[in-house]
C-alpha cells in the first residue's frame, strides 16, 4: 500500500507551550505517522497572507495572518497510508465549540483556545498538500521522495 503525504503545521498557540507542543508531536508519533521532514520556522505575514489566501476577505483572515506570524511554528510532512483524512481526524473540527463537543480528545478538542487559535493545521486534499508541502519545504521533491525513499518505508 502506497504512503500518502499531508502538511501538518503546529501554530504558535502551541509551540510556545512545551507541554502541548510534545502532545501534539506525540500524538503524530502514536497514530503512526512517519514524520518525513520537519522544521520550526518564524513565518512572515506576506507568507501567511499567501498560504491562507483562499481565505482572503473573510471576517477572520486578517487576525489569522497575523496569528500564524505571532511566534514560531513547526511544520512538519507527514506520511500514512491515509494521511490526509488521518490527521485531519486527530486534529478535529476546525472551530474550538464544535471541536470541544464532537471530538474533546482530539488535538482542538483538547488544546484549541478558540476559532482562530486552533493548535494545528492539515492538509484537506491532495492538491493542497502538494502545494503546501512545496510552501514550507522548498528543496523537498514529492517525485524524488516516491522514487528513492517511500519504496523504504511502507510495509
Ligand atoms: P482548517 O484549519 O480546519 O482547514 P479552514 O481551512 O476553514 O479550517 O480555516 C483555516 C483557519 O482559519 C482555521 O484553522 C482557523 C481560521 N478560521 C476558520 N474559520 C474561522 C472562524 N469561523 N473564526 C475564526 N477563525 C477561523
Ligand atoms: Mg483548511
């Protein structure tokens, strides 16, 4: 079977508190995602601005673009035969009430402080992992990866 990448982001709600920031890695590590790249990075609003900008003109964006530059995050590319889906799962729904209600022992469920502030972003579909594993991983080739390292990997 096949590996499939997302794009896992750790936001700045999160990375500044060490205990949350080692749940949300352990609980990659326990959902048995291979962590293929990781990396923690201060982003720039203009980064931000281009990464969210299917959300551009909506009431929250211009807080979300200036939450994701706050402080550091960590983002990481994620391999499971399901990956997307998989994460978005452990991440629960995107907003903190639903997340608390629906899904409390996921991540939102667990750590999200409020809409904007949620702990973690993921990847909804192929083509945006593609594009946001190429944002925040620049020399990382998908084909190259295919080629030489997920033959290695899956079992
Ligand atoms: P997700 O992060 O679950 O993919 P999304 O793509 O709809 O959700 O939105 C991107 C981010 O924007 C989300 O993680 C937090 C922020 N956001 C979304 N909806 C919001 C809302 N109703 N109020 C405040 N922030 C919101
Ligand atoms: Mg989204």
């Amino acid at each position: 079977q096949a590996l499939q990448l997302t794009l896992a982001l750790i936001k700045p709600d999160a990375v500044a508190h060490p205990l949350i920031l080692e749940a949300v890695h352990q609980q990659i590590l326990s959902n048995k995602f291979l962590i293929v790249r990781m990396r923690e990075l201060l982003w720039r609003k203009e980064d931000c601005r281009k990464f969210y900008r299917e959300h551009e003109g909506r009431f929250f964006y211009q807080r979300l673009v200036e939450f994701m530059a706050s402080g550091p995050i960590r983002a990481y590319i994620l391999a499971h035969k399901d990956a997307i889906q998989l994460w978005r799962t452990v991440m629960g729904p995107t907003r903190v009430f639903r997340a608390r209600h629906v899904a409390p022992d996921s991540i939102r469920g667990s750590f999200g402080l409020t809409d904007t502030r949620n702990t973690t972003h993921g990847s909804d579909s192929v083509v945006s992992a593609s594009r946001e594993i190429a944002a925040f991983f620049p020399d990382f080739s998908e084909q190259r990866w295919y080629e030489e390292e997920e033959p290695h990997l899956r079992c």
